[in-house]
C-alpha cells in the first residue's frame, strides 16, 4: 500500500488524512456495508454527551440548493452505553478513532471526558459549539475567553490529547483557535456547521421547531477555506479542517493552505463511498504530479 497519504496529526499516525466527520457518520456501521473502514485515515463518532439525549423534535434536516440543514440536537445514546456497545467493534479497526464530546454545561464536559480516561482514546474532538447555560445559552466556542476556560479545565482532567472543533459563528474565529492553543489544546477542526434558516412557504411557517439550524455542504466551503487559512496562519498547532468538502479537489485545497487532515461529512450522505472516492483521488492526483507525499503540496499557499 502506498504511504504517500500517511499523515501524522497531534503526533498520532493516519494512514491517509481523510477522516469521516461527526454527526454524518453515526458509528460507522451503517457504512460498513459499503466498504471497509480500515480504508479510512480515521473516523469521528457521533457526537456524545455525558447523558443519553434524544435529540429536537419536529423536522430536523432540511436540503438546500448548495447545502443540507440539520437541527438534529445531538442525539446519541450517552456516554456510558457507547463505551459498553460501541467502543469495543471501533477499537479493534486499523483506523484512527476520534471521539467527539459534547455537554451542556461544564461538568457535563469534564465528567464525560474523565468517562474516556481508561480507554486508549486516540483523540478527542471537543464539542463547544453547544449552549452554556451559566453564560446565558451562548455556545462556548463564540468567546475567546469562555474557549479557555473550558479546554483548560478539560485538557487538565484528559489523559488523551484534545482537539476543539470551532464554530463559524464567532465573531473572530482567530482569537478563539488562540484560546483553544492556550488552553492546552493539541489540535484544532474547523468548521462547524453556520447558523441559518429556512422557511416553508407551503405551510406558511419556519421549518425548524427551534428556528435556527446549521448549514453544511458545499455552499459554506468558501467559508471553510478562508476560517481554515486564517487559523493556521494564528496557531502552532495542526488543523483538521472540515466544511463542504464533496470531492478531492476540495480536500486538496485546504491541504494547500496547511490542513494536515480534512474531515468529510454531507459528502457521505449523498454518496456513501465519496470519502473512498477522496482518498483514491488524492493519491491519483500525487502518482500524476509526481509527488513522493501529499507534504509535498501541503501549505504551499
């Protein structure tokens, strides 16, 4: 097999830098019935959160011209049951397995990461994007200080390195990708999902029960790019970047502007293989140009 793809991120080896992203991917076993996930460089679970979580109610994903919107209110069945059903099918697969945590306050967060502590967690993506109640509902990830607070008090407590996934809806996602590193994180992703709306004429009301939702795909890719090129141009630390990537042309070009790794998600849903169909791009596009690694091109912008 070729190791022109093999990446090291936050000091931890993927055999290529293509990662499944959270919330798109469930647990992976859907998608077993695709193709193996040892192909993949590595695979975000769904996001979790100390407690089971059912989730919003009423209509809950919405498809746009350029895009799809979700307002899925992290679903997941807790902490504590995927490590008992889960854990045991990921950690045996030749692929690199990031757990994703969310929580709705601070101790939600610190308890659930203490949750993974006996288990060899490879990398955790911390969720902040959720409300922090004690701050009035703002998602945690819109202020830089607020950032801080809570990857220090969660890298402090984690025996495994943490990256922090960002919001596009904060006002300088620069100062907050600083926070992060300040707080001791190990790595960075990016983006989230952007906050929008949608409105059903047909009915005469707003689609969504809780109003606003998040868009994904490829019309927030310019978006992506240019949050992406500003953060690693703010950090010392390696960035996943993530947000409209549909094929390999799109996952070369945050790798030239620095990403080590890229994350796929909508892309999935429309087309079950399209993260395969990445990576195979991708190495296609080395053997063509002669590269002896994808480094090769990685920030040459």
């Amino acid at each position: 097999m070729s190791t022109r793809l093999h990446t090291t991120f936050a000091g931890i080896d993927f055999k290529n830098p293509v990662v499944t992203a959270s919330g798109t991917f469930g647990f992976g076993r859907e998608y077993e019935r695709f193709y193996p996930l040892e192909k993949l460089g590595g695979l975000c679970t769904k996001g979790l959160t100390l407690n089971p979580h059912t989730g919003n109610g009423g209509i809950r994903l919405w498809e746009t011209p350029a895009g799809l919107m979700n307002s899925i209110g992290l679903e997941n069945p807790g902490i504590d049951a995927f490590l008992r059903d889960e854990w045991p099918h990921l950690s045996a697969l030749d692929t690199v397995t990031v757990v994703n945590v969310g929580g709705h306050s601070e101790a939600d967060y610190l308890k659930a990461v203490e949750k993974l502590n006996p288990y060899p967690v490879a990398l955790i993506e911390l969720n902040i994007s959720c409300p922090n109640v004690a701050a009035g509902g703002m998602a945690l990830g819109v202020d830089p200080d607020l950032a801080h607070d809570i990857t220090q008090k969660v890298t402090a407590i984690s025996e495994h390195p943490v990256m922090v996934k960002l919001t596009p809806n904060a006002g300088d996602v620069a100062a907050v990708a600083q926070a992060c590193e300040a707080g001791g994180a190990a790595a960075l992703s990016l983006i989230n999902t952007v906050s929008a709306m949608a409105v059903d004429v047909k009915r005469k009301r707003i689609v969504f029960d809780r109003t606003y939702a998040g868009l994904s795909g490829p019309a927030v890719k310019p978006i992506a790019l240019r949050m992406t090129h500003q953060v690693i141009h703010a950090v010392d630390i390696p960035v996943m970047a993530l947000g409209g990537i549909m094929t390999w042309e799109d996952a070369l070009e945050f790798i030239m502007i620095g990403a080590a790794c890229v994350q796929v998600g909508t892309a999935g849903l429309v087309d079950p293989m399209a993260a395969l169909k990445i990576i195979d791009g991708l190495e296609a596009y080395c053997e063509r140009e002669n590269l002896d690694h994808i480094d090769d091109v990685r920030g040459i912008l």
